[in-house]
C-alpha cells in the first residue's frame, strides 16, 4: 500500500492544484475590472437587466438571487449578500446600482441586520442604464456561462468611469485591492479634461475622495498626488459633529466610511471607563430611520472642541483608508494611479464605440442594400407581380426575381416577404426615401470610425451628460492637514491641584484637595513623620533627589492618587532605590523653570537651573545631579532669587541673596563659597527668613563670601 503512494514535490503541487485556484480568484472572483465591477456584481446586474428591471417594477429580492444562480453558481446568501451592498437602503455607495425596498441594513452599522431575501425587493436604479445602454451592439464580448446553457457578458459598456466612482475592496490570493470612491462630477471633468491634454495636474479637478458616509477629509497633498500617480497610500478620514448648546450635548451625525457606529461607542466607553475623559455622563445610539446619530453628554463649561480632538484621536471617529488600486487591465492585475486608471477606461470605452458603430454600419448596411433590390422594382411592380404570380412552384419564387430584377437573395426575399397590399408604387416610393438618409448616416459613422477626435467627442458627450444627469454635491468635506490641531497622550490626563506629601520613612503620598477637605488627618507609620510637602498639579513632573547623586523623574500621573487614611506609595519599591538609597528631597515644575541649590558642608554652593535636568528623550533616571566631593547639608528648588540665611557650627550667621550666586550648568560644580569656615566650622545648616526670628536681620547680612556674624544671645534663645 505505501508502495503505491506516488511522491511529489511542493513545487509540482503548487503548480497544479494551488496555482489555477490563484489564478480563479485573482481573474474571476476578487479584483475589479475597468468597468468598475467585479463577477459577482456584473452577473447579478446582468440577471436584473434581463429580467426587465431596468424599466420595470420591483421584485422579491428572493427571485432575483433565484434567477442570478443561473449565472453564479455561489449559495443564495452570497449572492444576496453582494446585492445588499449594491442597494440604494444600504448606503455603501455614492450611486447604488439597486434601487431598494425593505431593510437592507446600514454599512455603518454591523448591528444593523439586513432582512431575509423573501421580505425586500428590488430593480435596477437608473444610473444602470449607463451600463446597458449598449450592450446589444456587440461592444463587450460574452462567454458561456458554467453550464454552457447562457451567455453573459464579460465587461459592461459604461459609460462613465464607474471603476473611480464607487468603492470596491476585494481580497485574493497574494494581492488585494482596495479602491476608494471619487465625486462623480469631478470624475467626470477630470476624464473630459484628460482627454484634451493627459499631462494636467488631476488635483485641480478632484478635490480628494468622496465617501457616501459623508465626513471629512484630512488633506495631505503629497499623499493625494502619491495616490492620483501611482494609486497606492493612505489619507485619514474624520466624523462631524454638531453641539447642541441647548441641550449641552454632542452629536455626532457622520462617521468614517471605514468603521462603525457600535466601534466608536465602544471605543469612547472604554475612553471613559479608564478615565481618560470624564467630560462625558452619557453616551448613546441614537441612529433611527432619519439617520445615524450618536448623542454625548457633556459636563457644564466642557470645551467641546478640545474634548472632540480627544476622541478623534483615540477612537476610530477618525480613521485611515489604504488605497491599493489594483484592478484587471486585459486579464493581468496592475497597480494603476487615477491618471493612468483614466486613461485606460478611455481605451476601453473608444473600443466600446468602435464596436458599437462597426454595428450600427453592419445594420444601417444591410437596411440599404435591401432598399436598393426594392427599388430596382419600382421601375416595374407589374414585372414582379407577374413573375410571382405565373411563378408555379414556391420555392422558384426567389430565384425568379433575382433573374428578373438582377437582385441577389437577400433582396429577393426581402422583395417576396412584402404584402400584396404593399404592392403598390406609394409604399415603394416611401419605403425608398430613406435610401439617402441611410447613405448619408453610414457616411458619418464611417468619417467617426476613422476619427478618434470624433470618438473622443462621444465620450466627452456622454461624461457631460451622466454628469448632469447623476451628479451631485460632494459628500465629504475636506479639511486641510494645517487646520487639524494635533494632541499628544498627555492631553488625555485630566490636570487638576493637589498636594505632596514625603515622609521620613520613603512614602509618597499624593492627595486631591477633595480628599484632603474630607480628611486632612494623615496615616503614618509608627515613628514615621512628614518632612516635606508640596502644592502641585497632576500633569506636574516630580524630581525625586537621592544620597546617591541621583534623580528620578516621574509624571504625577503615572502616580495613583491615595487617600489620608492610605500609607501612600513607598519610594523604595515605585523607583527601585539602591540599598541604602533614600530620596533626601523633591521637586515638581510644569516647564523646569527655576533653579536648584545645593550647599555643602565646607559652605560652598552650587547653583544649577532646574533645566539642566530636562530631557528630550523620557528617561527616568538622571546621575550625577550634584556635587559629590563633600557631604551635602541642605538643597532647595527656587523659582526666583530671595534671600537665606547660613549659620555654621561656631553660631556664626550670614543672610545672603541668592542672586550672589554664579548659575552654573554643570551638575558637578563644586561650587562657590558661602560662608568662610574656618578649621574646626563648617556649615550646619540653611534656613528661610520665615524660619528664624532675630531681632534685627540686617545685623547678620553681608555679602559673600563671608564669615558671617556671631549669633546674638537673644537671637539664640528665639532660635
């Protein structure tokens, strides 16, 4: 048994059984061709076009999914499916192809479920007349159908640039295509002014893509051009809403072609459930038979604009679109921009009219060849009459009139089929008359085969009037790239005032007013003690010093807010501190204005805007942040110069400006002296004016350096 089995390589199986499969759904299934349909649209159309409704009633969706199997043999529901898309109900096309009744859903709504095929019904809409107009002159080629038992057509004759207008995803094997919809107007124009001259800037005429789900449009030149040339890049889209002042809401009445209603509830849920909007109370579906509409809720005093920047960015309100233009030129998939796409509908639709007048010659032809044998017999009705009539055997009848009237058989049976009532000279004389006329029309369509200036006129024609006929304002709007404001993550956070709390024991605690005005009483440790406390913001950014030289950086956000009654965040573990690293002092800013001090034991200073500590990048971590070649006694943050005082270890006091301090942006300056210290003093500690009360400050000022002045016994005893 395992003998028999035959070894093949992937390659030979490839080439078998996964190639031709490749190849049925890249030509026969996935990709659009010119005419701007794909197989399954162009069977269903056809189906409907020789069911008469183009013209007719409507029918039972059921029956024209019945009567499409004939041609594609495809389930019922696949078959529907494609037909609930191509509806006038459903929206998904700037000019449906079937005009509906009944629920065929809504493409912006996945919630939305279209009705059973026996429930709704259906015709053709008028636009598809430009599809059929000239379908039986021979100007598209048909094929058999899969059992052979009809023909159907292999493109459509259009007679506008469908391809452009409305559009069309499709998905194959190892390519895929993703066409977006144009202004048909501008479509229109742009085709007409092509024609004139191919080298014209095609932006002038399209404004940008036109989506039947309306919204807007972010305008990117050097994307829009990428696209008209060479038909691959992305362009964003964007819902609109509308404030009701009146009732305080939101309405967004228009979203991107690309998503959906329930996607962007759902998104802006998950946006409030994590807090980061907390404008919005409410938020529901509003969509009904009037159209889509989804209703927020707002807080009094919102700034609409800057809460709706929010949701564009982090919801799919605003949402990219990937063009892919690739298409079925001849059987072969190209990648084509609008221009060349343009251009080969063109040649496609100068073939459509050549093979449709090489019709109209054959037909117009044939009618005068046999007015000509008709008139030959003008000149003796009574010869024919009596050829007929002393003609004894029917089938003689023929070949007699071609001997008596040198006519050949064509004309001789169109001779013998008229009526003995006709038999007379008036019906010969006026049947005759359109001799000249017919010479005279095969002279022009002869002169507009052979013109292509002639056949371009058609075409030119035709667009003018499909534009007239069909067209309408653009749907979508556009917005230029510069007039979209652009926010970042931090945008998100909510800012509101708080307060800082560090204790001795390494805890941070960070507490809104609100909490505090219910608590101010703070949980501690057992021996632990609050050693500094700051007033901030949320989106400050707090420095947290080190005994190690080193600063952590955090955004206040990034910290959870605690209670009082909470011990807080314990620094140790929310920086990952060294053993024996302790955070020795911290600083908020919003812009790293001010500068930092830091006094040292030997009583020099370094003074370091607080901008030196500013990074492009987020790092977390900054080293050497100060001096580290003598102990550090004292650092305070400073938005602007005031006055300190300096007492050393011998009670000798200095109070000095800060603004006697060189600034300095290297981190590791040693410094300039404060206060002299001389052998056996140095610098115990740094106070604030508001710290000390001494009877007379300016016995202890002086410039520095200084020695400073010995603390008087009364000053002592207050200190």
């Amino acid at each position: 048994m395992i003998d028999n089995i035959r070894k093949m390589s992937v390659v030979d199986t490839l080439e078998t059984n996964y190639m031709p499969y490749s190849m049925s759904v890249i030509v026969s299934r996935a990709l659009p061709e010119i005419d701007g349909l794909k197989p399954s649209h162009r069977k269903l159309l056809y189906t409907m076009y020789k069911m008469g409704l183009l013209k007719g009633t409507k029918t039972k969706s059921a029956n024209i999914v019945g009567q499409t199997m004939r041609l594609n043999p495809h389930g019922d529901m696949a078959i529907y499916q494609t037909m609930v898309r191509l509806t006038r109900g459903n929206e998904a096309l700037l000019h449906p192809y079937v005009d509906s009744k009944g629920n065929f859903g809504k493409v912006y709504s996945k919630d939305m479920a279209f009705a059973a095929a026996r429930y709704t019904e259906a015709k053709l809409d008028s636009i598809c007349e430009e599809f059929f107009r000239e379908i039986g002159k021979n100007t598209v080629e048909f094929m058999p159908n899969y059992d052979n038992t009809m023909d159907e057509p292999t493109l459509l004759p259009t007679t506008f640039p469908n391809i452009l207008v409305n559009p069309n995803l499709g998905i194959a094997v190892g390519m895929a295509s993703n066409i977006c919809s144009f202004n048909l107007n501008e479509i229109c124009e742009a085709t007409t002014a092509l024609i004139k001259d191919e080298t014209i800037d095609l932006t002038e005429i399209i404004k940008a893509p036109d989506f039947s789900t309306g919204g807007e449009i972010i305008y990117d030149e050097k994307n829009i051009r990428k696209i008209y040339e060479e038909g691959k890049g992305t362009f964003y889209l964007r819902g609109k809403y509308v404030y009701d002042k009146k009732n305080n809401c939101i309405d967004i009445v228009e979203i991107p072609y690309t998503t959906n209603v329930e996607t962007i509830i759902d998104q802006i849920t998950d946006l409030i459930k994590n807090g980061k909007i907390k404008n919005i109370t409410d938020l529901r579906d509003e969509t009904d038979k009037n159209g889509l509409k989804i209703t927020l809720d707002i807080k009094r005093a919102t700034d609409v604009e800057k809460l709706m920047i929010k949701i564009f960015k982090y919801t799919k309100l605003q949402d990219s679109f990937s063009c892919n233009f690739n298409i079925l030129i001849d059987g072969y998939p190209k990648v084509l921009g609008v221009r060349h796409i343009l251009l080969e509908w063109v040649k496609f639709r100068q073939e459509c009219i050549k093979k449709g007048i090489i019709y109209d010659i054959g037909v117009k032809s044939e009618k005068l060849h046999l007015l000509r044998g008709l008139e030959k017999i003008l000149l003796d009705i009574d010869k024919a009459v009596k050829i007929v009539r002393e003609t004894e055997k029917e089938k003689d009848v023929i070949p007699n009139l071609m001997e008596g009237f040198s006519v050949d058989k064509e004309q001789a049976e169109f001779i013998a089929e008229i009526k003995l009532r006709n038999f007379n000279k008036e019906y010969i004389i006026g049947k005759i008359k359109d001799i000249e006329k017919l010479e005279k029309e095969l002279k022009n369509l002869d002169a507009t085969l052979n013109s292509d200036k002639k056949i371009k006129r058609i075409i030119t024609n035709d667009l003018s009037r499909v534009s007239k006929k069909y067209g309408q304002d653009r749907s979508t709007d556009v917005v230029y790239e510069n007039h979209i404001e652009n926010i970042n993550k931090e945008d998100l956070i909510e800012d509101y005032n708080l307060k800082l709390f560090r204790t001795k024991e390494g805890y941070l605690k960070k507490i809104t007013h609100a909490s505090l005005r219910g608590n101010s009483e703070q949980r501690l440790k057992d021996g632990d003690e609050i050693v500094q406390e700051i007033e901030t913001t949320n989106k400050s950014e707090i420095l947290l010093f080190t005994n190690k030289q080193k600063v952590y950086k955090k955004r206040l956000y990034e910290i959870h807010d605690c209670k009082s009654s909470s011990l807080g965040e314990y620094l140790g573990s929310l920086l990952h501190l060294e053993d024996n690293e302790k955070i020795i002092y911290m600083v908020t800013t919003t812009d790293y204005s001010g500068y930092m001090l830091f006094f040292f034991k030997n009583g020099k200073c370094t003074k370091i805007p607080l901008s030196s500590y500013q990074t492009k990048t987020n790092r977390t971590v900054l080293v050497n942040a100060y001096a580290d070649y003598c102990e550090l006694i004292s650092m305070k943050m400073m938005e602007e110069d005031s006055d300190l005082v300096a007492i050393s270890t011998k009670n000798k006091v200095l109070i000095f400006n800060t603004s006697e301090i060189e600034l300095k942006t290297n981190r590791k300056f040693q410094g300039v002296e404060v206060i002299i210290c001389p052998k056996g003093s140095s610098l115990r500690e740094i106070k604030t004016l508001s710290e000390v009360k001494y009877d007379s400050l300016n016995h202890y000022r002086g410039n520095i350096p200084s020695v400073g002045t010995t603390l008087r016994r009364k000053d002592k005893i207050q200190d």
